[in-house]
C-alpha cells in the first residue's frame, strides 16, 4: 500500500543571501504523485524561483514511475535555467538516483546544510 505524496514549499535564504525555494517531499512517489511532485514544482513562479532544493528525507519508497517523475522536473528546471540540488535520500536512493542519471541534473547530498552550501 502506497503511502500518499505530500509536498510543501518552504523560502529560505541561502548562507549566501540568495532566495531558495525548498520543494520539501513525504510519503511514496510513484506514478499517481504527478500533482504532488510536478504540480509543486510548476506552480513555483519561475522570476524568483532560480535555486532549488528537493527535500527527500520524508520519502519512504520512490519506484520507477517516481523517478521518471523526478526526471521530468529535473529536466524542466535545466531548460528554464534554475539549479536544482537533492537531499536526504537514502543509500539506496542515492545509489539507484545516480545509476539513472539524476545526477547528471542534480547534485545529491546527505543534508539540507550540505545541499545550501553547494548552492
């Protein structure tokens, strides 16, 4: 049984002074998580939204439909020139993100300290 995705967006402000947006995850993502993860980012307004942190740390289970999920925003955030970084992804998730490629869009990381200071 799949948990529900939620998503919240907090604004915080880089150690650097720069706006951040955080898209923070909960729950399963997979296939019926479109809204929740691509509506999120979509409603982000893209004018001010230019860092972005995708907060992982409340997801238990991503499958493949989920990662595709995160793929697509992944690459609309390139095509509209925001920065994109990940964090609090499990061992696994971490391994079975960078196999697919995530990284090649996204850095990923252990903590949203981490993840602010690579901005």
């Amino acid at each position: 049984m799949q948990s529900e995705t939620k998503s919240r967006v907090d604004q915080i402000t880089s150690p650097a002074g720069l706006p951040v947006t955080i898209l923070r995850f909960e729950g399963d993502i997979a296939s019926t998580s479109k809204e929740a993860v691509l509506g999120a980012y979509q409603a982000l307004p893209k004018a001010t939204a230019k860092l972005i942190l995708l907060d992982f740390t409340k997801v238990e289970y991503i499958n493949s439909s989920g990662i595709a999920l995160v793929i697509q925003l992944l690459i609309e955030a390139a095509n509209s020139g925001q920065k994109v970084v990940a964090f609090g992804l499990s061992a696994h998730f971490t391994k079975v993100f960078t196999m697919v490629g995530i990284t090649k869009y996204a850095q990923l990381f252990a903590t949203q300290a981490e993840a602010l200071a690579a901005l």
